[in-house]
C-alpha cells in the first residue's frame, strides 16, 4: 500500500492433495487498514470457525473471487498447472480488478499484474488467510454435495483427501468420475514398488 496499490488481492487454494474433488481457489480484496483477529490459516481453525469467518469475509471484503478446476482438468494437466488455473481464475472473478497480488506459495501467475508469491503467506497477510479460508469452506461444500452422489466414499467426513476410509471403499468400489485418476496410478505405482 505504500507503493501506492489500492486493491491487493489475497490469493490461496484448497484440494492439491485430495484423491477426489477439485481444486479451488480464492481471492480476496480487503479495504485498506483491514484487520480480523478471526481470519487466520484455515488449516488452523475448526469447520465452525471457518463458515464463521467465511460470512465475516463475504460481508467485509470489497471482493471475492473464485476459480475451480475439476478433477478431470487436474488429470490431463497435473495439480500444479490445474492449481494455477484455478487461482487465475479466482483474479478473474474478482468484481474489482486489483493492482496488486499476493500469492500464498513459491509460485508467481502468468498475470499482468504486479504480484508477490509468500511463503506461508496465510500466516503474513488477513487477505491471503481470507482466501484460504473461502477456499477451504467453498470446497467442503462442493464435496458435500458429492457426498449425496456418492455416499460410498463418505466425501462428506474425508472431503476427498485418502483416508484409510476413503482408500478401502475405493478398493471395494473403484474409483468414481470425481476421482483424480492420475493420483490413482501414482499411487498404485508407489504400491508396486514396495
């Protein structure tokens, strides 16, 4: 802000390492001077605390957006190039078009948008922690409703990420069309090899 950005948008996934589900992620765009004693990494808050915080951030922030990318882009173009998309398109979705970027990670996106990539950026920025959280809450939701389509797999309690539950259910009832197949075959390889 002191180099004179107005619209600095926090940007933050959820789902690289699930079996099934997409990836999704968020940005957020926070008015100047913004602060939040309940926005923190959404790994480090309960479900409860999430939803909270996640109405809290729809009402306060000047805009929120979203890009998701589903598991059968994730399979033709790996997790990390699916990731990217994924939060291009969260910017993209933005009602505001921000001048600035912060990016949770090591990565910086093909934008022309002045952007900062930061490690453990949820812990150093309310805007990123905020993506994390719309990120996070937005995917539990999507996997939920998967859940009604395929109880089986109890995606309503595992949220897609291999669980012993979730690995033996897919043992018994092979994979669904939500499942990432490319994560399947790594770990089947994996298996094989031990």
């Amino acid at each position: 802000r002191m180099e004179g950005f107005k619209y600095i948008a926090g940007i933050d996934e959820a789902g690289r390492g699930p079996l099934a589900g997409p990836v999704v992620a968020a940005a957020v765009i926070f008015p100047a001077g913004y602060s939040n004693k309940h926005i923190d990494d959404s790994k480090k808050i309960s479900a409860a605390k999430r939803a909270e915080a996640y109405e809290m951030i729809k009402n306060d922030a000047l805009a929120v957006g979203l890009g998701i990318v589903e598991a059968s882009i994730v399979d033709r173009v790996n997790i990390l190039q699916a990731t990217f998309i994924a939060m291009r398109d969260a910017v993209y979705d933005l009602s505001l078009c921000p001048d600035y970027l912060l990016i949770d990670g090591l990565h910086q996106l093909v934008l022309d948008i002045p952007q900062k990539a930061l490690v453990k950026g949820d812990a150093q920025s309310v805007s990123i922690a905020a993506a994390s959280i719309v990120a996070k809450v937005t995917r539990d939701r999507i996997m939920e409703i998967y859940h009604r389509q395929y109880p089986q797999y109890n995606f309503v309690q595992n949220k897609g990420y291999g669980t012993v539950e979730h690995r033996r259910a897919i043992e018994i009832h092979g994979i669904c069309k939500i499942h990432r197949k490319s994560f399947q075959k790594k770990r089947n390889n994996n298996q094989s090899e031990s």
